[in-house]
C-alpha cells in the first residue's frame, strides 16, 4: 500500500543531518497492522484519481461510498486521509478534523497514522484550538518519525508558540526544524520566522541569552541588533552602541536593512532639545482662555523648575490674538522658522481651521485645544487634546446604567445651541445603552423660574388630564403629588442655573432622584449655593484638582507655587498636550515627525493630570473622564483614577 503524504505541508523538504540534541531516541509508532482487502476497490481508485485531478466533487462522493462500504479495509486510512485532505482544501478544517481523527482512533498500526496525526494539530490550530493542537504535536514528535515529517511538525510547533506569546519556545521550535533541513530556500524560510519572533520579543534578559546561546547564527545576530533597538528606544544609546554589529555586511538583506537604519538614528540619538510651539490667544477677548492654558503649558516645559534628568524644552509662544489671519502667519513661522517639532495650540475653530491650512503641506504635528466638532478631520496631522461634549456623555451614561443601575431619565435643558447638544447626546446615548427617556423639557437661558418645566415633568402642570384617568389628589392638603417615574434628571447648563433649578425641584417634592450633569457643573459655587440641594449629584470634567492621583498632586503643588492659584480644565488640558510631547521625546528615539505622529496614536502608558492618554487613528483623544459628586458639602471624585506612573520605561519600539 502506498503511503500517502499530507498535501497541507508548511513547505517542501529534503532529508539532512541534524544536531544531536535535535535528533532524541524517540519510541517507535505504533506496530502496522494488516487489515482485510476492501470491497469494490475501483471506487477508491477512481476516488483517489478524481482527487489527483483535482476533481473534489467526484472525489468526494466516490471515497465518501468506499468508506461506508469498508469501514476497516487496508485501504480505508488512505481515502480517510484523502477526504480530510478535500475539505482542507476546501477550507473546511472542522470536517477535515473528524477524518484525520478516525485515523488516529481506529488505524494506530495503519500507513497513514503519523500524518493523521500532523493533520488533526493542523486542523486544531486552523480553528485556533491551539491547547488541542499543541498535544498532538507532542504526541506526533514523541515518536521516531520521518525528517519531512519533523520539521514540518516543528514548524507548526513554532507557530503555535507565537500564538501562546512564548517566543523562546517558538525559536526553539524553528530552530528544530532548520538544523534538520539542509535546502536552502526552505532554512531561508525558517530563518525569516526566527527573526520575526525575535522582534517580537520585548525581554532583554531572553535576547541576551539568545545572543549567548547562539553567537555566529543568524540567530545571535537577530536578538543582538533587536536588543539594541530596545534599547536605543529606552535612550539608552551607549548599550546600543555597543550591540550594533561591525560586520553589517555579512547580514542577511533585512537585516541589514535594520542595522543600518538603527545605526542611522544613533547618529541622531543625542537629542538635548526639544522645540514646541504654541499658538494661543493671549490679547483680545480670547485671552482669559488663552492665558490659563499658557500656564499649563510652562509647568509641563519645566520653565520654573528646570530638571537636568530631562530633555531641555523649548516653548516658542505666539499671540494669535483670537484672529485666523494671524494665526496661520505664525503656525508657518514655528515651522519654517522656528523648526519646531509640534504645535500646541489654537484654541478655538476658526484659529485652528486657519493654522491647519497654512502647515497642511508640512506634516509637523499639531495638538489643538478646541471642543468644537470636526477639528480632528480638518487635517491628518491635527490632534485634539479637550473633553467634548461626546466624551462627557458616553462617561456619564456608562456610570449611570452601569454603576448606579439607573434606567429611566428625564432631561430638563435650556433651549439654545449648547444645551440642545448635550440633550441630544444624552437622549441617544441612554437609549442606545438600554435606558428610557421619560420626559424632556425646555426652559430659557433667561429664566429663574422654572415651575412649568418641572411641573410638566412630574404630572403636576396638567392636572385635569389627571383627573380625566381618575387620579386623585392628597387627602391631607388636596393636592396631586408628583408622579416620579425617573431615577435621574439631567440637566446641561452652568452651575449658575443648576443652584436655582435644585431648590425648586426639591420644592415640588421630587424626590429619590439624582440629579446629572456636565462640567459647567465644576465649580465651587455649585455646592456653596446649591447647599443641600446639589447633594449626591453626579457630573463629568477631565480635571479635578482634589484627586488622589499623586501626579495631580505635583502638578497642582507645582501650578500653585509658580502663580499661587488653583489651575483648572484648560491648564490641565495644555499641560498634557505638552508634556505627552516631551514625555514621548523623553522615552522614544524620534528622529521625524512621521515617528512622532505614530507615537502620539500608541498607548505607551501615559495617564495625564486631564485624563489624556493617547490619541486614536483620527488625531481624537482617548482619554480617562472623571465621574464627580457632591459629598460633605464638596466636590470630589466618584470613580477612583488609575494609578499608573505618567509615563512607564517602554519596552517597544
């Protein structure tokens, strides 16, 4: 009976000579077994011969009949392995599975026993059941088995590995496969999937014992100059230094396209300046913004307490005065003229448009302050560091249908532009998340008596529609009560109209409700007016300078010795937008503005004093939102905020 190879190899082999330690004393396969002629032979020829002419179908239903015929013929392992081998290539790995698995079971002692067994882990890693996949390769390389069949089990061993993240065990595994092989298109191959790995690895301490392990191979060589790109993205040039080959010549082609460009940058490794630009409103009416975002910028700079373990900082500030002309006259200076790395800044839509299109040309990046919509869309080089209005409501909603398990809401808002945004943004957001919007009502930005929106809210405004379904009013003073069929009453106005609203709706007898907001809610005020009223309430910022996190504390300790204030949102919001630039700097070999770029969009640990922490693919920023409340007559933070330092050491490149 010939024996029939499986058609799925990872590549074509020729036997070779391996190490020692590569070539075990294994056990033997199972002993082959004789089994009884088949009956009607010829439909296994003919199946066999439809499969040769790649005609499945007939193949298919030819082999399918023989099996029923001959369930333990000397040739039914054969066309068993041959229908796995269809529905392989018609990639159906399931089916194939069950074929090569009935090998295993009912023809231990039969020709096709070991490649079934190849076939059932190729099938298992197919479906991502690796575990699975894994023991029957164990199981396969247990036995003495044919070189081809080795270093094809090895190599899918390997693959298997890099799935378990267990990149040594994925080398070894290659390495297994190679020493046997002796062709070299084929070591050329094995050679490509170590070096992958190898730059998959993040471990210092596993690439220098590769590097020991293997000194001369190609395989030293791979771990020696990924160690030192490691390393050169730690700035941690003298070590890289020392790893980067002399003898980049003798490198295969990749890698010696990495050396070399990793041995280019060292070149431009010792950067001792960094240069940001910075375009906000510091005259005009805009200037009150301008000027608290200017003070986050200078602390996140160092200008006040220069620290020689950091990259010097250079803030190149423009007055753009609130006026685009002007801004886009500066933001084509700091690039031409002041080279600078990245702008921080304009404020607001109209600068920012206008500073867009003079550098869109120039892909220096430029991390903008501005709520507005469509800012991230203007340009792919334009990032937005500021909490939008989107950002506050999907935290919010998130917190109130999944921590205080709150399903029904009724929104109370004032009828112009700002507040029918947020009151869209909530209604969409609360529905969409399982939550039932029972009531909204409006009221004008000029209003401070808000009985009728209130009332309507709660059934108290048209009451005879209430008599006409046979409510009554109370036996003791003769009036409804409020029918409250909310647990939250949101609210997108200034803490200003919050203060008036509260008492009056707690004058209604509305009550076991909590009232909801956004970050117009954050000042002080708000519960020195509000009093009792504002208890419990729940809104959103980006900021609170009462947090736990202990780089709040330095950077508020830090705001208040050098303008003996407290800083708010916007400060926190520049200062982030700098010190990500200079923390990336700090950390990173970037040697372009490509880089920088590609850095800004990766998470690499930062948790800014505003929340920010990356930015996504559109330049928009992925940020933590603060959930605050009203507790002893303050406001503080609800949800506890991550602890993770500003910035880790990064262990890729």
């Amino acid at each position: 009976m010939k024996r029939l190879f499986i058609l799925f190899c990872l590549f074509t082999v020729t036997l070779s000579c391996a190490p020692a330690s590569y070539r075990q004393k294994k056990a033997a396969p199972p002993p082959k077994v004789t089994y009884a002629p088949p009956k009607e032979p010829f439909l296994f020829q003919e199946g066999k011969q439809a499969f040769e002419q790649d005609n499945l179908t007939e193949a298919l239903e030819k082999l399918e009949r023989f099996i029923a015929l001959n369930p333990t013929s000397d040739l039914t392992d054969d066309a068993l392995f041959i229908v796995g081998q269809i529905y392989l290539k018609r990639e159906n790995p399931y089916e194939a599975l069950r074929y090569f698995k009935r090998i295993e079971e009912d023809f231990p002692g039969g020709n096709n026993f070991e490649e079934a067994l190849y076939g059932e882990a190729y099938c298992l890693y197919r479906l991502k059941d690796y575990p699975h996949a894994k023991e029957k390769l164990e199981k396969l390389l247990s036995f003495s088995i044919p070189d081809t069949l080795t270093i094809r089990a090895n190599t899918l061993k390997g693959h298997l590995c890099v799935m378990d993240k267990k990149f040594s065990c994925a080398i070894h595994a290659y390495l297994a496969a190679r020493y046997i092989s002796t062709n070299p298109t084929e070591q050329g191959v094995l050679d490509a999937f170590i070096t992958k790995v190898i730059f998959e690895m993040e471990d210092p301490t596993a690439l220098q014992s590769l590097i020991q392990e293997y000194p001369g191979d190609i395989t030293g060589k791979a771990a020696q100059i990924r160690l030192a790109e490691i390393f050169l993205n730690r700035r941690q040039f003298k070590d890289a230094e020392k790893l980067l080959p002399a003898f980049v010549e003798s490198l295969p082609k990749n890698l010696k396209r990495k050396a070399e460009e990793l041995i280019d940058k060292l070149k431009h490794a010792f950067l001792k300046k960094v240069t940001i630009g910075c375009l906000l409103p510091l005259t005009g009416k805009r200037a009150p913004f301008g000027l608290r975002a200017l003070k986050g910028a200078l602390i996140a700079a160092n200008a006040f307490e220069p620290n020689p373990q950091e990259i010097q900082i250079t803030l190149v500030i423009r007055d753009t005065r609130g006026q685009p002309d002007a801004c886009a006259k500066m933001a084509r200076e700091l690039v031409e003229t002041e080279h600078v790395q990245a702008i921080v800044g304009p404020m607001f839509l109209d600068t920012t448009k206008a500073a867009a299109r003079a550098i869109q040309e120039t892909p220096v990046p430029l991390i903008s302050l501005s709520q507005a919509d469509g800012v991230p869309e203007l340009s792919p080089h334009i990032f937005r560091n500021c909490l939008t209005p989107a950002q506050q409501i999907q935290a919010l909603v998130h917190f109130l249908i999944n921590v205080l398990n709150a399903r029904r809401a009724a929104i109370l808002y004032p009828n112009i532009p700002f507040g029918k945004r947020y009151m869209k943004l909530f209604f969409e957001n609360f529905t969409e998340n399982g939550g039932e919007i029972r009531g909204v009502e409006s009221y004008q930005p000029t209003d401070t008596d808000f009985a009728v929106p209130i009332k309507k809210l709660v059934g108290l405004y048209y009451l005879k529609e209430r008599w006409g379904r046979g409510d009554t009013p109370s036996e003791e003073d003769g009036k409804f009560l409020p029918r409250i069929d909310f647990e939250v009453l949101f609210i997108p106005d200034t803490y200003r109209r919050v203060v008036l609203i509260a008492p009056q709706v707690a004058f209604y007898d509305i009550t076991g409700i909590t009232l909801a907001g956004v970050n117009t809610w954050n000042a002080p005020e708000l519960t020195q007016e509000g009093r009792q009223f504002v208890r419990g309430a729940i809104f959103t910022d980006g900021f609170s300078p009462k947090s736990s996190s202990p780089f709040v504390k330095i950077f508020v300790n830090r705001f208040k010795t050098a303008f003996d204030e407290t800083p708010e949102i916007l400060a926190s919001q520049a200062y982030d937008a700098v010190r990500l630039l200079v923390n990336l700097f700090q950390h990173f070999l970037i040697t372009d503005t490509n880089e920088l770029e590609d850095k800004l969009r990766e998470d690499t640990g930062y948790h800014g004093v505003s929340g920010l922490r990356y930015y996504d693919e559109t330049g928009e920023a992925i940020r933590d939102v603060l959930i605050l409340t009203v507790r002893h007559g303050e406001i503080a933070p609800l949800v506890p905020e991550p602890e993770s330092p500003a910035i880790p050491a990064p262990t890729a490149p």
